[in-house]
C-alpha cells in the first residue's frame, strides 16, 4: 500500500516440528482438544468468501462487504480477528445507530490480517463488518469473535480511558499521562507493540493549545520508547521526535497553493477569516478513509459557521480521487494530484492521515485535527470567531 501506510514492523516466530512421534503424537492430542475448547469458546465462527456478489460497502471502502449482526453486554471486551490469505482485510464494528465505533487493517505490523478488541460501553446490538478497503478484492476469510482475555480486557479499558482523553481536564489529563508513564517506565526495554499503540494515540488527542503538555509528553515517550528492545517499536521514537519537531510550525502560516482536480486555481490565502482543514490522505489510507465519516459530519454542522476542507491527496491520478469524492459525496474541493506531491514534499509529510487546521488568521491552530479533537477545536474557534 506504499511506505507512507507502513508504521511499526514486528518479526513473526518461526514455527518449530518435533520429530519424535510420540511426542507429536501428544502434542497432536493436546492441540486438538485445545482447538477444540477454543472453537467451543466463540461467539461468532465464520468461514466464507467474499465476492463480487457482496454489497458495497460504501459508507466507508466501497469494498465489497458481509455483515453480521451480534449482541454485546456493557462492561464485557470481545476480541474479533478477520483472517485472509486472499486479500488485505479491513474489519469494522458499529452500534446499533449505525456508528462506527472501532476498525481495524493490521492486527500487528507487517500482518494484513485484522483484529479489534473492543469494551462495550452499553448492551445492544452491534454489526461486525468484514471488508476490504481495496475495492474489488475478493476471497476467502475466517471471521471469529469471543471474549477478551483478562490481559487483553485490562488493556481495553486503559485504550478507553484514552479515548476519553482529550475530553478530560488538564488536571486529569496530567494525572493520567503520569499513571501511563510510569507503566511504560516499570517495562523497561520490553514496551511492546500495544504500548506503542497507545502512547501514539494519546499524543494524537492532546490539545495543541497546550503546547509545553504537548512537547512534555512527546519527550517522556521519546525517552520510553527509543530503549525498546525491539528496534521496530522503538521506532515510534523517531516519529514522535519527528512530531515534536512539527509543533514549532504551530502558529506559522501555512501556505497551499495549486490547482484542484478539474482545473480551477487553489489559494488558501483567498479563503482567509474561515477555518480550514487541510487534509493530506489518500484513497488507499484506511485510517484516512476511516475519519472520513468525522469530517464530512463536521463539515455539515459547521460549514455554514465558516468551516472550510480542502483534499491534498496522494493518490495515483487524479481520476481515482474524482470517482472516490462522487461515490462519498465529498463536498469539498482536492489539490490535483501533481500539485499534490509537491505539497507534501514541501511540508514534509511522512505519514497520513495529516491534517492540519488553520484558523482565521491563515495560521496553523493543530497538526492533529481528528476524531473528537476536530470538534472540539472548530467549536472553540468558531465561538472565538463570533
């Protein structure tokens, strides 16, 4: 999918065969009775394919998709693992009012399978969504959900707490980040691929307003993480310094200039007094897809207030960004692609999504406008507009 989407890279174990028959023998009895008692503990077992007949799911992919329908109690964490050796698989989970509330590519680095650990906050119904965000990729899969271990379920609520982050006060948020930190400190070199995960998604919600918390925090991860003893976690490291290094942009103005996809000029000086989100992305960025249904909310509940989007993508051609933004009903305008590149090679984008909020002054507010931190900043802004 292009160096841009690749992030942390585990090594797999290797596979070991004993070549004493009885013991293989044993063995082989062991795991039998353990699949066995594994199989007996799934809540959802599905071997199928998915093909060309599936419907679209074009909510977010466009991908063909299956669905299936599961009850989940509050306060219980479910482990669902997608596998396929046929394509590259994407897994989603919504709630009963049709929200996504938890996706997932890759399980692990390197690993194209999918997997979602999820705590449920209340009892309901839920769909499980199993697709592809390659459209037109199709095959055989093995869908299969259960209950969380009770490591997997604690790490669960820690990953809830965090999401919950950047709604907490300052104080909390301190407080917390401490807790966190001196988790990651007690591990020493063995912070693992989860903790990595997590640290990456706590600095995403922390408010750019606050910009010493925010470089606290990247230089106490930075630390943690640099003396993992695997040197592919450890290179969360340098994207946090390399995100540290971005926040000297917060403030400076931010200049995008080109033409969008069918020819009209682009100046975002012209739209100088809005607040504009510019967004890098690309069609085959599951993340950036995944975000997608947050800004176009965002978009409608603030574009008549002075919100403003514009696409940068990096994309192949222009024409796979034109049938995307018809088949979405993307409202807003993209950079064509040529002009595109030379943007993000001007700022330096390593890794997308990277959206970039620029207030009414044409200056850069936040570097990390997603989810819930784009609503709280456009309400903020809009209400400092007035």
């Amino acid at each position: 999918m292009g160096s841009l989407r690749k992030t942390w890279l585990l090594a797999g174990l290797p596979v070991l065969a004993c070549l004493l028959i009885p013991a293989v023998s044993l063995a082989g009895d062991k795991e039998k009775k353990k699949e066995e008692a594994q199989k007996s503990d799934l809540l959802l077992n599905k071997s199928e394919e998915l093909t060309a007949d599936d419907e679209k799911d074009t909510k977010l992919t466009n991908a063909h998709r299956k669905v299936y329908s599961v009850k989940l109690t509050e306060g219980k964490a479910y482990r669902i693992d997608l596998n396929s050796k046929d394509f590259d698989t994407f897994l989603r989970l919504e709630n009963a009012e049709g929200k996504e509330v938890a996706f997932n590519d890759d399980a692990e680095p390197g690993n194209l399978n999918s997997r979602i650990v999820y705590l449920a906050p209340k009892t309901g119904d839920y769909k499980v969504i199993a697709t592809t965000y390659v459209p037109g990729k199709t095959g055989k899969f093995v869908l299969e959900m259960k209950l969380a271990s009770e490591q997997e379920t604690n790490e669960s609520r820690l990953m809830s707490r965090v999401e919950r982050f950047g709604d907490s006060t300052p104080a909390e948020q301190k407080k917390f980040l401490q807790e966190v930190t001196k988790s990651f400190q007690a591990k020493g070199e063995k912070v693992s691929f989860q903790d990595a995960q997590m640290a990456f998604q706590l600095s995403t919600h922390i408010d750019d307003a606050d910009v010493a918390f925010a470089r606290e925090t990247y230089q106490a991860f930075i630390k943690i993480f640099e003396g993992a003893a695997d040197k592919k976690v450890a290179s969360l490291a340098k994207y946090l310094e390399s995100q540290l290094k971005n926040m000297e942009k917060i403030g400076t103005e931010l200049e995008v200039v080109g033409k969008l996809i069918g020819g009209k000029e682009f100046d975002l000086k012209n739209l100088k007094g809005k607040v504009v989100l510019v967004d890098f992305w690309a069609t085959w960025c599951g993340p950036c897809i995944a975000e997608l249904p947050n800004i176009q909310a965002a978009y409608k509940k603030y574009h008549d207030k002075g919100f403003e989007v514009i696409g940068i993508s990096l994309d192949k051609t222009d024409d796979i960004v034109t049938k995307f933004a018809e088949d979405h009903k993307l409202p807003w305008g993209c950079i064509n692609i040529e002009d595109s590149r030379k943007l993000a090679d001007r700022y330096q984008v390593s890794a997308i999504p990277y959206p970039v909020l620029v207030g009414p002054d044409g200056r850069i507010v936040s570097l990390r406008a997603r989810g819930p931190q784009l609503e709280r900043l456009l309400a903020r802004l809009l209400a400092e507009k007035k």
